[in-house]
C-alpha cells in the first residue's frame, strides 16, 4: 500500500485522490491488485467517506478498477495501459500534465496537398511537425501535426517544436491557444485502425504489419476557422480510449 498522503482540502479533492489511487495502480503498489476499503482511505486521506467514493466511482467509470460486492474493490487487467477518458477541447489539452513530448522531426513548411485539404486551405502550404508521447518513458502514440500557413508562423522559434529530441511537457493546441487571436472552440474527430506507418514502426518499436489505433482530429477556432490536423497512431498495448457521452435531459 502506498505512503499514507497529505490531506486535500480543495473542491477538486476527489480528483487529487483519484490521480493518487492511478499512480499507485501504475506503480504496482496494491498488494494482490486490492485497493484499501472506502473507510482505510478516509481515515489517511482525512477525506470524507462521500469524497473517497467519488474518487472510486472515477475509477471504476475509467476503467481502472473494479467493485466485487461483499469483497472489495481489485486493478482491472487493463489497468496498466495509459488510459485518458475525452470529454472536451481541455481534456486534450490536459495530455501534457501526465505525458511527455518527444520532438521527432521539427516544424517545417512545405507542400502537402492532403493535409491542406482535409483542413480546406486555400493553397498547398502546411506547416508540419511530428512527435511521439511517452507515459512513464514508454512511448505509445506518435503524431503528426498540419497547421494552416498563419498558423504555422505562431511557432517558428518555439524550442519544443523546433529542436530535435527536445522533451517537454506540452500539446501543440496548448502553445497555441496562447498565441491565437480567436480561441480553439472545437475539435472533430474520426477513428480507425490500420498498419503501422514506417515511421512509427520505427519511433514505437512495433513490428511493420501491427495493427495500430488511429485517430484523426481537426481542430477549429471560434470562427470556425482551420487550426490544426493531427494525425495519430497509438500502440493498443499501451494506450486505452474513452469517450464519457450525455444526454441531454428534458429540464
């Protein structure tokens, strides 16, 4: 069982005791795969007994662990992959406070007559980047970037782009919702699965004819102007995806 924490006084505390409990799950630190009941974790958390099973419930809807009635709750087989639940632009945005940025190839511009089409551009010219993330120093996704021309100028100089090997803590739509005049509204996406590019067999270290998780977002601004392509391939034994979806209810 991990070091008993702190305890958290802010609104948000279920989260900071739902990333404790993850962390833990990652590290292996639950002897047995068992969590500690409702009670144990109160009592060292100094959390209410409402708090913690908030924190649980976020864990159970995640994927993460699982409840046997009368026994207890116990790590999900799964439980090992990095695992994100996608519910808006900020989520997104929010791969950068648990994943790393490993520049693969820097910004550059130059002709790519798909990418400017599947964004809609006027003209050919993309500005394109590639890098892959790692969770826990292993990597499990490598992206490709298209900006618009406008776009691409935003972040010419911008080290984490712009030196090769360079390792941050960012998103690409995160150093550039600072940067734009109108903010990132929107973000469309369209999965898939298909063999892994040459690229990513070799920045992945899968095998060429793997079948890779793909997924193609493209992200708008509040005037519904193109902002970015990302084209991404994740390892399936690494990475896990969920989407919560709602409902909206007659008031």
């Amino acid at each position: 069982m991990p070091e008993p924490a702190r305890p958290v006084k802010s609104e948000a505390a279920y989260r900071v005791l739902a990333e404790q409990l993850r962390q833990g799950i990652l590290s292996q630190s639950f002897p047995e795969g068992r969590l500690p009941t409702e009670a144990v974790l109160a009592q060292t958390h100094g959390l209410s007994r409402q708090t913690v099973r908030r924190a649980m419930q976020d864990l159970v809807a995640g994927g993460m662990v699982y409840r046997v009635p009368g026994r207890g709750t116990f790590v999900a087989d799964h439980a090992g992959r990095y695992l994100r639940q996608f519910g808006s632009v900020e989520d997104l945005m929010g791969l950068s406070l648990d994943t790393e940025f490993e520049l693969v190839r820097p910004l550059r511009r130059g002709v790519d007559v798909s990418a400017a089409g599947r964004m809609r551009l006027d003209s050919d010219m993309v500005w394109t980047v590639v890098f892959r993330r790692l969770h826990e120093k292993v990597p499990f996704c490598l992206t490709t970037v298209h900006l618009p021309p406008d776009v691409g100028r935003l972040l010419v100089g911008q080290p984490e782009v712009t030196e090769p090997g360079m390792r941050s803590q960012v998103t690409v739509i995160g150093l550039l919702d600072t940067r734009l005049s109108e903010p990132i509204a929107d973000a469309e996406q369209s999965i898939s699965v298909s063999p892994a590019s040459q690229l990513a067999t070799e920045q992945l270290h899968c095998q060429p004819d793997q079948a890779l998780l793909r997924i193609e977002r493209t992200y708008t601004d509040a005037r519904g102007g193109p902002v970015e392509l990302a084209l991404s391939e994740f390892l399936p034994e690494h990475y896990s995806y969920r989407v919560r979806l709602r409902r909206s209810l007659p008031r």
